[in-house]
C-alpha cells in the first residue's frame, strides 16, 4: 500500500454509495409496484420515491462539490475540469462526460417522479405508471454503477479513482504518494465553454426525462388492455411539456451550433441531432393523438403508438450516440465506454415491453420472450454475427404489422370525412412516415454494421429534398385541419370561408417567390425547376398557414385569449419552417471567389486569404482584417467591415470578432462572430490563421530610398504618401536649423493621416531623426535635403510582419434568419399556454 | 372489410413499399453524392465516382497549404485503411485542428490518381469525446 496524501477518499464511498442506494430504490420500487398483495403499500411507495429523489440529488451534489474543490484524485473531476476554468462553467462539466449526462438524466427523472406520484397519489394509475418510471429510473442507474459482475463491467462510476481508472493505474506518476500535488485537471472542451452549452444539454435531458412519462402510461395501459382514455387525460399535460421542452432543447442545440461552431448553420442533419429531432417529431404525433383521443374517443392504435414510439427512439438515439456505432458518420466523436451492450439491454427490454403486450396468441408471446435475452446471449457470445437481430427485429416488425392491420380493419373511423380528427389522423400518420425517414437515414451506420454494407450517410442535401414534400403535406394537414371543427364539414364551404385569406396569402407568397427564388434561383440543386417549384410551393404554404392560422386566432374571444395557444404554437412552427428555409436556400457566402471550373472536380472557393490591413470587397461590404490579440488562450481577430458611398468613402458598419482558441491540451478551435440585423445575420469565421503574436516582430523591410518635390506623390504597398509642404523652424543657436517635412498619407479606404518626419541641420551637419508611425507599419527617415532642386530623399520602410499576418476566412449571409428564432419563441409561447391552460382548467 | 377499406389498405401499403424503395434506393446507389465508403484502390476502380475515404495523414511527407495561391486547396499524404497511400487535395481550407486530428474521413473522388476531396471530417481527441492525450 502505498500512502497516499491529500485524498479525499470519503467522497468516492459516499458517490458509491449513494448510487447504489438509488439503483436499489428505484429497482426495489418497480418490483413494490408491481407485486400483487393485499396489503396497503402506499406508504412505503412513499418513501420510496423521496428516499430516491434524495439520493440522487445528493449524488449529482456530492459531484457538483468534487468539481468545486478541484478533487483531482478523482477521474472524471480531472477530466472535466481544472483551476483556470472559470466557474460559471461548472455545471458544464458536471454533463460533458457521459456519466454526467445519464447522472442528468436520472436526476430530471427523480423529479419528475416525484410529480407523477404527487398527480395520481389517489389514482389507481399510480401503481402501474411508477414501476414503469421506476424501471426507466433503475436502467438509467446502472448506467452510473461501475461495479463488475462475472468480468463484465456494468455501468461506468463518475466516482472512480484516477490512479484505479484503467488507463493510469500501470503509469509510474500513480506510485508517488505526493501525486496530487502535481496534478491539475486536463479541463473542459473550449467548444463546451458556451452560454447556449449550460442551457441545452440540461433542456435536452428535461425533454428526454419527459417522453418518458407518456410512455410509462401508455405502457401500463397497454399492459392491462385498458383504452387510452383511461390515462389520456393524466398524460396529455406531460406530453405537452416533453414537446414543449424537446423543441426548445432541439432549437437551444441550433442556436449552439449557429453562434459558436464553425458549421456554418443551425442544422446539418447531424445524427446526434437528428437523434433528438425524431423523438421531438414523434412526441408532437403522441400530443396531437392523445388530444384526438380525449376530444373524440377512438384512434387508440395512434395513440398507443405515437406515445409509446419517442420514448423507444430516445433509447435509440442514446445507443446510436453512446455506443460509438455512429464512428466516421457523425462530426461528434463519441468514444465507445464499454457500454453498448448495456445500452442494447435497456433498448431490448423496452421494446419487448412495448410489443409483448399487443401479441395476443400466449404462444407467439411466450416465443418472443424468450427470443428477447437469446438475441442479446448471441450478439455477446459471437460478436460479429448479427443473426439474431435479424430474426428479432423480423419477429417484432411482423407484430407491429398484425397489430396495425388488425387495428385498422376494427376501427369505425372514416380517415377521409371533412372532419378536423380525421385530418389530426392523418397528419399523425403523417409525422410518423417522416420520423421513419428521418430515421432510415441517422440509422445508415447501423445498416452497415448490420448488414456488413459500406454505404455513405446521406448528405444534408439528401435530407432536404427528401423533407420539402413531407414538411408541405404536414403544414397543409395542420392548417386545413385547423380551419375544420370535430363535428361534420362541408370542404367547399370551408374553401369559400377562407378564400380572401387564401388570396392574400397566394399574393404575398407571389411577392417573395418571384424575386427571390424565380429571377434569382439559389445555386446547387434548387437550380432544377421541379426544386424550386417545391420551394416555392413551401413558401406558400407557409404564408397560407400563417394566415389561415392568424384568422383562427382572430376568431377567438379575447377573454379566453389563453384558448390561442395551439394556433400560436403552429404559427411558431410555421416561423420555424419558414425562416429555415429562406436563410438556408439564400445563404450566401460574401467570400465565395470567381475560379474556374475543374471538370469532375468538386471545388469550394468559399474562403479568402486576408493580409493584415488590406481591404477587400465581399458582396455589400469592404473588409479589413485589422488586428490580432491574444487574451489567455484567445486569439481574437478584428474584422471591420465598411459600406463604400458614391463619392468613395468607407464607412464603418460594424465590426466582427471571431476568435481561435489555442487549448494546448485540446487543440485549436474557432469560434465565429455574427452581426446580427433584423433582416439578416453576417457570420464570420477564420478559418485558418497564425496564432503566433507578431505585432511587435522586427520585421521591417529593407529601407527604400526615395527622391521629390513638393506635391510628389510616393506609392507605396498600402499608402500613398503626398509631399505636403515643410516647416522650418530656427533654433536657437543660430548655426541650427530643424527641417519638417509634412506628408499626408492616405490608405486604400481614403482616410487621411499625417506624418512629420524631421531632419536637423547643425553647423552643416544633416542629422536625420527616425520617424515610426506603428500601428501602420511604417518607418520614414527624412535625411537629405537639396535646395537648389527643391528636392528632399527620404527612405521608407514597411512592417513586413504586418504583411505576413494573414487569416482565412469565411463569411456567410444568413437572410431571414430572425423568422426563425422568433418562430422558436412564439412555438414556445404557444405550447406553453396550452399546458397552463390544461393544467388550470383540471384543477379548478 | 369494407370495398373502400380494403381500396384503402392497398394504396397505403403500394405508397410506403414505393416510398420504402426509394429511400433505399437512394442510400444505395445515390443520385449525387458519395456512393459509400471504401478504400483508396476500390476508389480507383471507379474514378470520377464520389467515396468516403477512411485513413490518416502520413506526417512525414509534405503537407502544402499556400493560401496565398489558393486559400481553398490543401494538399497532403494519406494512407488508407488497407495501408495504400495517395495525394489528396482538399479543396478546402486547411482545418485549424488538423495537426492534432488522428483519424481521418475524406470524401471525394479519384482524378488522375489523386484524391480529390471536397470535404473532410477530422477525429480529434479534442471533440466532445472521453479520450485522454497521453
């Protein structure tokens, strides 16, 4: 043993501890839930759940403290943090690893626990809803556990010792007792250390918490083949909020990306967010059908299905992201923790307990139960034979199918009456294609690795044109639906109701179509007619939902104004749509230079090399790079940006900051700068730059001689240099003289300066004095003189070094971006407003 | 089963079988864009057809980035996952943490035996990820 000084090993036990305790009480919990006695458990399911909430909270707390007091003993504090790092950062931290991220997740879900138990503490749901909770509780747990069983290693331990963590106990520093004295941590991801980075991963995980409560209803009905009426009006409330918090997280990931990744947009279709977009897309189906279902009893297979379904892809997308199958796909690199079979455990069961309940034949059922663990037992014994997926995924798709069938030739629904549930239906239908797209596409790594395929994942462009059909039908489906009541309508009659509306909006969408996308087609593939057809029918039907939905508004009283909120909600989306597709399909890149076209070669000439001082045009605008500083590990780069009037003067507009974070533990990373203007955004990124300081270099070049007369004009590399006139002043001592040559220096923007050069001349001797002008780079020497031929010699040297500073650089327009971010916020608005509005109305 | 029901059923199933088609259809043998990944000599067999290209750079032969010239070419050595090794321009310009990446995918096409990319995607120890630097 070696004695170790100045570890704080308590805290670790305690960590331990605790998460063993909340492991157990969930655990304990589900079981307490589902056992059948006669005796009354209610208190002890009680104290169950708060004795769980509490060892969770103290978990996540003891961890908050461990990276408060820099306790680098232990691996994930030293990992994540270090004493640089500033502390608002900390709870960035506490969810960069991914055991903080399942620790967030366990953490929302304790809460939220705690309020289904406090909504249906007098219900007969309660029972079955928290063993369903509870059960998600103790997966999520076990994730956090660390501990090995039989050689297998069952969840990963934020409480482990660094010189017990599998890459640094053989290391020599570990021996040294005095080790902790040394040791600082390796510190946060400059990506991470972002205001939108405290916000997002925290509403992300609230949403991920949140679709789990409609699952577990809809779970325990289906388990005792109740209609979703029996627990419709419990759940909606929470569907509303999971939709509600999952889009605002979706959209917190894009602003994240627009402001400070150099992806140069909001949504690259990325799998990790696509990965939370289709949960959020299912969970908009499952609010949407469990609505349908407590207006119109009926529709229970939507209902089971799009409630049960963003819960099961949130499981999904947690194995695509955290098993590390996604590999060369994504430009998140996930590294795999040794936990994919984990993970498969958790998604297995799952769906199992999705689909075991709806197969009706004891056989069939009992098959698939023992198909389940089989298929895991063989992906662990032969790890590259996926047979057993094969037949389980086959034997699952199978059922789902019968149940669909059969559920659609025993419902007495009528999907193509003019009614407003029959096009909800079908707009849920709908959703439900275009999720399954969605995740065809994220899934092509897992198609390889299924199939032993090599297929490339689709490109963003694929995404879009696949999505433009999808997203007109869902905007028509939701507006027509909108405009329908519950009961009986006349479609002609509807059409004759809204037609100024309609109208008005073919009008304005004419407006913006016709210059925007018909005389100015965008470049790349919206340049075929059929894809600019279809932008232009979305720009319609975007305009025609906005007002359409604006009329529905109109027609609703003022005292019940609170009643607006589903309209608003679809207004926001319609926003949302609407801005994405003008900034994505008009961005333009003000960098982008004339090259000629290598046949076959796919060229990007969208960045320009800017040398210090120099000015250039991109699009509207001059451009200067015109300073480098370096604060801490930043460098920023200043970029002036100035509007040329007629009469060819530069005025500044505004100026950008992009910087380079030089981490020397992490690597470089840039972080743009926009400008923001109310109709559009100017976003600027360096690409490439030196990081090296030179401003003070010694880098003049070699002086050059030059001879003139008064009015001469003397042209240099960055400035013309005028000879104005001179000043002589008689000294004192009447054999001294002083010579002022003034020259007006004027750079390539027009703005003047003025030098003053000075020559003496004492008892006949030239004595120069050395002129430096240093923010220009410039060195004048006034040395000679020749009166008789008016003319002076001066020698002028440059600041090569400011020469040779140069950045890349990439600047892009995004236009109508605004649409978007206020479509986020009216989205929110309006979803929000329906929650408070449901939540009252139960309680009162 | 009623005769519209049944009418019903069959053009559900015709649309998603097409739709099903297409969307595998245009992940096997896409329109435009890369047609999967694959190593350098399977590139060559198709030149002109767009790959993802897996490998890392060779650092000890020369990297040429001259944004002077050109800001959007980048010019270096990469050796693939088969160990085959060829000129890839990236018609990009040079990633600011491409010293410290470790694996590389490129995605490009083969023009006179060199490897022409338009984009690349670099793994860095850096991004998001667990690893340690040792």
């Amino acid at each position: 043993m070696i004695p170790y000084r100045g570890e704080h090993i308590w805290a670790g036990q305690w960590g331990h501890m605790l998460v063993i305790l909340s492991f157990v009480s969930a655990f304990c919990l589900a079981l307490l839930c589902v056992a059948k006695t006669k005796f009354n458990l209610k208190h002890w399911i009680t104290t169950g759940v708060i004795i769980h909430a509490i060892s969770v909270a103290a978990v996540a707390g003891l961890l908050i403290f461990m990276l408060l007091q820099h306790f680098y003993e232990y691996q994930y504090v030293w990992q994540h943090s270090n004493s640089e790092m500033d502390m608002r950062y900390i709870f960035s931290c506490l969810w960069e690893g991914q055991e903080g991220s399942f620790l967030l997740w366990l953490f929302w879900n304790s809460l939220l626990c705690i309020g289904v138990w406090y909504q249906l503490r007098n219900s007969t749901l309660l029972k079955p809803v928290l063993s369903i909770l509870f059960l998600i509780q103790a997966f999520i747990a076990s994730m956090l556990l660390g501990v090995y069983v039989l050689d297998y290693k069952i969840g990963s331990s934020p409480f482990l010792l660094l010189r017990e963590h599998s890459d640094f106990m053989h290391l020599p520093f570990v021996k040294s007792p005095e080790y902790l004295n040394r040791l600082d941590g390796r510190g946060l991801n400059p990506l991470l250390m972002n205001a939108w980075m405290t916000i997002h991963p925290p509403t992300l995980f609230l949403g991920f918490a949140l679709t789990g409560i409609p699952f577990a209803f809809a779970l325990s009905g289906l388990w005792q083949s109740s209609k979703p009426s029996m627990w419709a009006p419990a759940a909606y409330p929470w569907a509303i909020a999971a939709m509600a918090v999952l889009g605002i997280g979706i959209l917190m990931g894009g602003a994240w990306a627009y402001e400070a990744l150099s992806f140069g947009g909001f949504w690259a279709w990325d799998p990790v967010e696509n990965s939370s977009l289709v949960p959020w897309l299912l969970m908009v189906a499952g609010t949407h059908a469990i609505l349908l279902n407590l207006r119109k009893k009926g529709s229970n297979a939507s209902t089971y299905i799009s409630t049960i379904l963003p819960f099961l892809t949130v499981l999904y997308s947690t194995f695509l992201t955290r098993s590390g199958i996604l590999g060369n796909a994504s430009v998140h690199a996930f590294t795999d923790l040794g936990m994919t079979g984990q993970l498969l455990i958790y998604l297995i069961t799952f769906v199992y307990l999705a689909v075991a309940p709806v197969i009706s034949n004891s056989i069939a059922r009992a098959a698939y139960l023992v198909l389940s663990p089989l298929v895991l037992i063989m992906a662990a014994v032969y790890q590259h034979i996926p047979w057993g997926f094969y037949i389980w995924i086959s034997y699952t798709l199978i059922h789902l199918f019968i149940l669909v069938y059969s559920w659609f030739i025993a419902s007495e629904n009528h999907l193509f009456h003019s009614q407003r549930s029959s096009f909800m239906r079908m707009g849920i239908l709908w959703i439900l294609l275009t999720s399954a797209m969605i995740l065809f596409f994220t899934s092509v790594p897992v198609i390889n690795t299924l199939f032993s395929k090599h297929y490339a994942p689709p490109s963003i462009d694929t995404y879009n044109q696949w999505m433009t059909p999808m997203v007109i039908l869902i905007l028509f489906l939701m507006t027509w639906a909108h405009q329908l009541t519950y009961s009986k309508n006349y479609a002609l009659q509807v059409l004759y109701k809204i037609r100024w509306w309609s109208l008005l909006a073919l009008a304005i969408a004419i407006c913006i179509c016709v210059p925007f996308y018909i005389l100015n087609p965008p470049k790349g593939y919206y340049s075929i007619w059929y894809w600019q057809l279809g932008l232009c029918v979305l720009v319609l039907i975007c305009i025609w939902g906005l007002f359409l939905h604006l009329r529905n508004i109109l027609r609703i009283k003022a005292s019940v104004w609170i009643e607006t909120g589903g309209a608003l909600a679809h207004i926001g989306f319609i926003l949302v749509i609407l801005g994405a597709v003008m900034s994505t399909s008009k961005k333009t890149n003000l960098t982008s230079r004339p090259q000629a076209e290598i046949p076959g070669i796919k060229t990007n000439a969208g960045s320009i090399m800017l040398t210090r001082g120099d000015t250039v045009q991109l699009g509207p605008y001059w451009v200067t790079y015109a300073q480098k500083k370096r604060v801490g590990m930043d460098v920023f780069f200043t970029i002036q940006y100035f509007h040329k009037t007629a009469s060819q003067q530069f005025i500044p507009a505004f100026t950008l900051q992009p910087k380079v974070q030089d981490n020397p533990r992490m690597g470089k990373a840039a972080d743009p700068d926009t400008k923001h203007f109310l109709s559009h955004d100017v976003y600027t990124h360096v690409a490439y730059a030196d990081l090296t300081d030179q401003t003070q270099a010694q880098g003049y070049s070699q002086p050059v001689n030059m001879l003139g007369h008064i009015g001469d004009t003397i042209s240099l590399r960055q400035y013309l240099l005028i000879l104005d006139s001179i000043r002589t002043q008689i000294g004192n001592a009447d054999s001294s003289m002083r010579v002022t040559l003034v020259l007006r220096g004027i750079d390539v923007k027009g703005s003047e300066f003025m030098a003053y050069p000075t020559l003496e001349i004492k008892n006949r001797m030239l004595i120069p004095k050395p002129y430096e002008i240093k923010d220009k780079g410039l060195k004048l020497v006034f040395w000679n003189i020749k009166p008789e031929a008016q003319s002076f010699e001066i020698t002028v040297q440059e600041n090569a070094a400011l020469q040779n500073d140069f950045i890349v650089m990439e600047a892009y327009a995004f236009p109508f971006i605004n649409i978007l971010w206020i479509g986020v916020m009216v989205m929110a608005l309006g979803t929000f407003m329906t929650l408070f509005k449901y939540i009252f109305k139960s309680s009162s | 089963m009623t005769k519209s029901k049944a009418f019903a059923l069959l053009a559900i199933l015709v649309g998603i079988s097409a739709i099903g088609f297409q969307l595998w259809k245009s992940i096997e043998a896409p329109s435009s864009g890369s047609l999967g990944y694959a190593n350098f000599t399977q590139a060559a067999l198709q030149p002109g057809k767009e790959f993802h290209v897996v490998g890392t750079c060779d650092r000890k032969r020369p990297m040429l980035y001259n944004p002077k010239v050109n800001p959007d070419i980048f010019s270096f050595f990469l050796t693939d996952q088969n160990g085959t090794q060829r000129q890839v321009n990236l018609h990009k310009s040079k990633p600011q943490d491409f010293d410290k990446s470790e694996q590389i995918v490129l995605i490009g096409t083969i023009q006179d035996s060199v490897f022409e990319a338009s984009d690349i995607l670099l793994k860095c120890p850096s991004k998001y990820n667990e690893t340690t630097s040792r």
